[in-house]
C-alpha cells in the first residue's frame, strides 16, 4: 500500500500546484483587465478634455474651472493604474524600475533596460538624501589669497 499512498500524496500535491497556478493566472487575468479598463477611461476623459477645451475656444466662454476638473479625474485615474500595474508587477514577482518603468526579475541588482539600480543600499539612500537635501557651501578656506 505503501506505493498507491505516495501516488496519491503526489497526485493531491500536483493539483493543490495547478489550483494555486490557475489562481495566480486568473487574478493576472482580472488585474489585466482592470488595466486596460482604467486606459479606456483615461482616453474617454482625454477626448472629453479635447472637447471642453475645443468649445471654449469656439465660444470663447471660459471653462478653467471644468477643464480643472477634467484634469483631476484623468490624474486620478492615472494613480489607479499605476497602483494596478503595481499589483499585476507583484503577482508576476517583477519590480518595475523607478526611472523608466521596466519591469525587472525580483532579484535583480540592475534595471535591464536603463541600468538604474533598482534596490539601493540603505547607506547609499542616506548619503545621497544628504547631499540632495544640503547644496555644497564653498568653505572659507576654497577661495585663492588675492595679491
């Protein structure tokens, strides 16, 4: 019985595999969809941009305020997707570089794409916020004695 045991253990740990790989696929799938759904919406509001800003010119009525809000829904929309194509990047164990959006192995020193390095040093993070954050002051010493 020992044999038929191990066929069947092996068997159920196959399927749990398979089920846990369809899932994953699946929720790829749903995250994929969402995506492009939010694009669609992003190029729906672009085009109702296009018009409010095409009747103001022609009537020469300001519409500031509803193009205003027609910019704030389409910068919305843009933060949803980018939260989206943060979760589809996780789900597919990819980071995507910070420069230029590629998206990389999860192990990954290097973005293969632009060459940013992609998980930075804890100490290198803290040396380079500091130089960012205090512009050099020339010392008293740095200017040349005058004649």
């Amino acid at each position: 019985m020992g044999l038929f045991e191990d066929v069947v253990i092996n068997a159920k740990n196959a399927a749990t595999a398979v089920g846990e790989k369809a899932n994953q696929i699946m929720d790829i799938s749903k995250l994929r969809i969402n995506a492009a759904d939010l694009n669609n919406e992003i190029s729906k509001r672009f085009e109702a941009l296009g018009r409010v800003a095409y009747d103001s010119k022609k009537t020469g009525a300001s519409s500031d305020e509803l193009i205003g809000e027609c910019v704030a829904a389409i910068d919305e929309l843009y933060e949803q997707l980018d939260a989206v194509n943060e979760q589809l990047a996780a789900k597919r164990s990819r980071i995507p570089c910070k420069k230029c959006g590629q998206e990389n192995p999860v192990g990954a020193a290097y973005c293969s794409k632009c060459g940013q390095k992609l998980q930075p040093d804890a100490a290198e993070d803290s040396a380079e916020e500091t130089t960012a954050a205090e512009p050099e002051k020339p010392t008293e010493n740095s200017e040349e004695p005058k004649e």
